[in-house]
C-alpha cells in the first residue's frame, strides 16, 4: 500500500512547524561549516606564526646577542643599543606587534565568547599595580618607550618570544624581570581601555592547570628537537 499525500493534506501548523525544522538545520549546518572554516584558518595561522618565529623571531637567540653584541651599558634599554641591534629589535617587535593581535582575533572565532577577541598586555610593578597597558593601536612605539622606562628590553624580548604558545593554549602566563621585580602579563579582553588598576596572581583553576601542562610538554618537545 502506498501512501501519498501533498502539502494540501497537512494543516497550517504542520506545515509551519516544518519550514521552520528546514530553516534551523539550515542554520545549525550553516553555523558548523563556518565554524570548520574558522577553526582551519586559525590553525593555519598558528602553525606558519610558531614556525616563522622558531626561525627567524627566536627571542632566546636575540637576547644572546642583545647582550654579547648589541648592548653598550647594562641598563637594558632600546636607546642604547647598536644601531644594528636596533633594527633587529625593531624588526622583531614588529613582527609580534602585527601578528599577535591577529592571532588572538582568529582564536576568539573558535572560542565560547567571541567578544573576547583583544590582547591587552599589562606591566605590573611588585604590588601588582598596572604601570603600563600596552595594545595594539600603541604599535611598536609603545613596547620601546616602556622599555626604555622600565629597563624592560631582554624581557620584554623574551616574554613576546613565549606569549603565542601561551595565547594558543590559553593559558595565564607572568614573565618577570629578576632585576627590579616588575612582571609581564597579558589578558584577552572585550575592550582594551580601562580595566583593574591592580591585578594579582590568582590561584588556577584545573583547566589553567591543563593549559600550562600543555604549554610545558610543547617546550620539552621543541627543545629535544633542537638537540
């Protein structure tokens, strides 16, 4: 026995209650295609920032020569360098200024809370006061001028060196400087502007927990890799 009918045999409500079932599955596959596309484009990204800064942005080999080659005092400052050393610091910062901003973009199209999709990084003195929030419309200028004040530069070098691995986990992450005690951190944020004056250290969560195991065993990896 057959059975056949047209939409002339279904009621109105039926016939709504379909259409609307077709519309959110177009929109639910709509949603996961965009989502595969987003998640393979930031993927890419990653994968080309982290093998473009192991060859030509390490910050461990450029602090090497910031201090065996480039530096003329021990004041850890971008004024004083070499005009050689800097253009070569100027190009790094450079490189960071222009991709991490980009990076942190693409992540927050594959996270929870799109909204979230700005780097902030804040300079903590040792109470955990904000002395310097630094973002993207402040450019390369503003991490120079931070390290020239603060005397910030090989740390400020090294810490942007570690930042992407810890932005692709997502995990917290605080650089400090052994010489004055002041700390590097960054944030991901909504907005850029204003913010606490103060930010301590919390206690991590299992998933920060998670994120900084993740970010130790990729560093295992790539230093058995250099041996």
């Amino acid at each position: 026995m057959r059975f056949l009918f047209s939409i002339g045999d279904l009621d109105l409500v039926t016939v709504i209650g379909i259409v609307v079932g077709a519309i959110v599955v177009i929109v639910i596959l709509a949603l996961l295609i965009n989502s595969g596309k987003y998640a393979a484009r930031y993927k890419n990204f990653y994968k080309k920032m982290d093998k473009t800064i192991n060859k030509k942005f390490n910050g461990n080999l450029l602090n090497e020569d910031i201090i065996n080659l480039y530096a003329k005092d021990q004041t850890n400052t971008y004024k004083t360098l070499r005009n050689k050393g800097k253009k070569r610091v100027k190009k790094y910062f450079d490189y960071y200024v222009k991709n991490l901003p980009e990076l942190v973009m693409l992540k927050s199209f594959t996270s929870s809370d799109k909204n979230k999709n700005q780097i902030v990084i804040l300079l903590l003195d040792e109470y955990d006061k904000v002395q310097y929030r630094w973002f993207n419309k402040r450019k390369t200028k503003g991490i120079i001028k931070t390290c020239d004040k603060y005397q910030m530069l090989t740390t400020f070098v090294g810490f942007l060196y570690e930042l992407p691995l810890n932005v692709h986990e997502g995990a917290p992450f605080r650089f400090t400087n052994h010489d004055n005690d002041y700390v590097l951190t960054y944030q991901v944020v909504k907005k850029v502007k204003g913010g606490k004056r103060k930010v301590k250290e919390k206690k991590l969560s299992k998933k920060e927990q998670k994120a900084l195991a993740r970010v130790e065993k990729t560093k295992e990896k790539k230093a058995r890799k250099r041996k």
